[in-house]
C-alpha cells in the first residue's frame, strides 16, 4: 500500500465510503484507533495481516480489492495451523520460531513457510466435486454408507467457511454448505434418526441463506415438506411447499419449480383439497414443458416428465381416482430411468396401495414385494419401512396365499 496524492481516494477508503461506514464506528470495529485508521487509508501505514483479514471481513472485499498483497491467514484457520506446526516442530521450536509473538507473528510464519491457507477458486472447485460425487453415490449406496462421508464433507466445508474468502468464493461455498446438510438431513430422515434430520435441515437454512441463494433454499425446504408428510403432518408439508414455492418464484429454475409445485399437489391430495391439487398439478406440468435440463443448477435432481408422473399418480389414489392412479402409474414404471430406485420403489407401492383399494389382494402383495425388493437394493431403509407399514394393514388376509408369500419374501430378505 503505498502513500498517495492528496485528495486522491485509496481503494480502503473508497470502500469504506462505498459501503457507508463511518471512519469513527469502523475504528471502533476493529479495535483501533481514527488515526491508525487514518493512517491506514492514507497509505502510510500497513496494516497488520490480521486486520486487513478484518478489514476484508467487516467490508465483504477481496485483499486485492483493498490494495492488499499477499497471502492472508484465515482466521477460523489460526487455532489448527496452530495445532499442526506444533505438532511438527514441537512446542518449544514453535515459541522460538514466533518469539511469543501472537497472531501477527503466526501470520509472519506462515508466510515464511508458504503454508497455504486461503481458500482459492481451486479448493472450492474441488469442495464442488466432493459435493457432486456424494449427490452420484446417493444412487448407488445406502443411507447408512453414505451418510457418514457426507457429514464428513460438512465438517470440513464448515471450518473453511468460518473464514473470511472473497464474496463470491464464500457464496460458493456456503452454497455447497447449504446443500450437504440438506443432503445429510435427508440421509437421517431415510434412517429414522428425526433429531439429527432436524439438526442439519436447521444448519442447511443458514447456509442457503449465507449464500443469497433462494432456489436452492427452496430446494431444501421442498424435502423438508416432503419429510413432514412421510410423518404424517400434511398441514405442515402444505405450509413448507408453498413458502418455498413462492422463495424460489424468480430464481428457480423451470424444473425446481415443477417438483415444487408437485410437492404442493401432493401435500393438498393428502388434505383431500382436489381443486387446488389439480390447479398445482396443472402448474407443474406447465413447468415440466418448459424445463431446460442443461439450465439446471447441480444440486437439483433430474425431475422429469415421469417422475412427476409418479407424483401424480400418488396425488390420484389419495384423492381416490384409482383408474387414473393406476395408469399414471403404470406409465410412469414404464418411463422412469432404472436408475431411479428409489422413485421406482414409491410407485410400487403406490400400485399396491391401488390394488388394496380394488381389493385385489394378489397383485397388492405382488407389487408390494416388488417395492421392498428395489428398495432393499437401493439401501432405502424408509422405503423397507414403509412395505413393512403396508404389511401391517394385511392382517385381515393373514390366511391367503399372497400375504403368506409375501411374508416369506420379506423374511428371506431380510
């Protein structure tokens, strides 16, 4: 930083001004005085490396954008690196090497040493990648297999995300923040652990709103609604799809939208509110035409035409339109990728559900074994707890052949 003409703004002044700070209060945020303040902005004095990580902090602005250079140790950093150098050079090697001099001489050190501790576009990228694999793995392990990778994942997003990045690096990263609670929410939810799914459905919700994006909070809040119908409370699934609706109205994409609105038909079928189901189903499929599959963000699944089908053919059977729920249903097996196991084994069950209602026990208890069976493949612990549900209300045909069988099938698989 180096001294300037007169009258001329530093880029630590102009971004003071710019972001309406008073030289008096931002002294007083970070512990100094107007004149050492004064000082800085004239360019002739530097700050010390651990304010000008307050400075960017407090002023939401990249080092370089303050005139600043050099690297910058974070300080949600301080306390590991601490304990890292440390645990290599010993206690005693450390105090000498820093001469007991506090953290403006840990940041001189890690310096010297180049240790880098900045988060740089290239450690997001790879935080990104981490994300996108465990979004992969999701259909190809089980809940308990992936559940403790992604709550690993969260952790280590967590510390990173304590510092002070550039702004736009930060709302990548809380980004990735937001979404993996979501993601290890749901994975606790399929694992019937409700403290822990509320526990990170709660730290998903700063996060999205840290990283100013509404769509993917609406994401989150869409599988949220989607947990509280699976408990039970249809009013509040209804109340969660339609607040994140209307948060994802301007931002989402025409996909998010569709589930979303999906989400919304599905919690009114419950209610038995078939008019404004069938509005909200209605809406969904206008958005489903519209949808742009390349225009998605990473995080939102791949909703389409036949997984929407499925949904709305759970929307007819609750409604009690089970010629219309069968064949959606049908329609919707005969589209839906195999990689969809998990979609595959609700649709399913929802058949047998439809065969239950006809009375058709057979083809109930076929349907019903066919559920557990893609959902004992796809790791699914809610799904293979939802036939066991579904078993519960056979005891009237305990004595018929297909109920036999169909216990038989889920003890041998089990």
């Amino acid at each position: 930083m180096e001294p300037v003409e007169p009258g001329a703004l530093t880029p630590l002044q102009a971004a003071r001004l710019d972001k309406g700070w008073k030289a008096a209060k931002l002294a007083a945020e970070l512990g100094v005085s107007e004149t050492t303040l004064s000082r800085w902005e004239n360019g002739r004095q530097q700050p010390t490396l651990g304010h000008q990580q307050r400075l960017c902090e407090v002023l939401d602005m990249d080092p370089v954008e303050l005139g600043f250079e050099g690297d910058i140790l974070e300080v949600g950093t301080r306390r590991e690196f601490m304990r890292q150098v440390t645990a290599l050079v010993g206690t005693a090697t450390m105090e000498a090497l820093l001469d007991v001099g506090g953290p403006d001489a840990l940041d001189r050190f890690s310096l010297t040493v180049r240790r880098p501790t900045r988060v740089d576009r290239a450690t997001v990228q790879h935080l990104e990648t981490v994300t996108a694999t465990h979004r992969e793995l999701y259909h190809h392990l089980s809940s308990f297999e992936l559940v403790d990778a992604v709550t690993g994942h969260l952790r280590g997003v967590a510390r990173l995300l304590r510092g002070a990045q550039h702004r736009v690096l930060r709302r990548r990263l809380a980004a990735v923040a937001g979404e993996t609670p979501g993601h290890a929410a749901w994975l606790f939810h399929d694992l019937g652990d409700q403290r822990m799914t509320e526990r990170y459905y709660a730290e998903a919700a700063i996060a999205t709103r840290k990283a100013g994006d509404a769509a993917l909070d609406a994401y989150v809040s869409g599988f949220k609604s989607l947990v509280r119908a699976s408990e039970g409370d249809p009013k509040a699934a209804l109340a969660l799809a339609r607040a994140a609706r209307q948060a994802g109205a301007r931002s989402a994409t025409a996909t998010t939208r569709s589930w979303l609105a999906g989400l919304e038909a599905q919690a009114l079928a419950t209610l038995h509110e078939s008019k404004a189901c069938f509005v909200a189903l209605r809406q969904a499929e206008t958005a489903i035409r519209q949808a742009r599959p390349d225009e998605d963000p990473p995080w939102m699944y791949g909703f389409d035409d036949a997984r929407l089908a499925a949904l709305a053919g759970a929307c007819y059977r609750q409604l009690g339109k089970t010629a219309a729920a069968e064949r959606t249903l049908q329609d919707a097996l005969a589209a839906l990728d195999p990689s969809c196991t998990r979609r595959r084994s609700e649709a399913l069950l929802e058949l047998a559900l439809v065969q239950l209602e006809k009375e058709d026990i057979d083809e109930a208890c076929r349907f019903a074994g066919q559920s557990y069976e893609v959902a004992l493949a796809a790791g699914s612990v809610i799904g293979q707890r939802r036939v066991g549900e579904f078993r519960s209300g056979l005891d009237q045909w305990s004595n018929t052949e297909a109920v036999r069988n169909l216990d038989e099938q889920l003890a041998e698989l089990l």
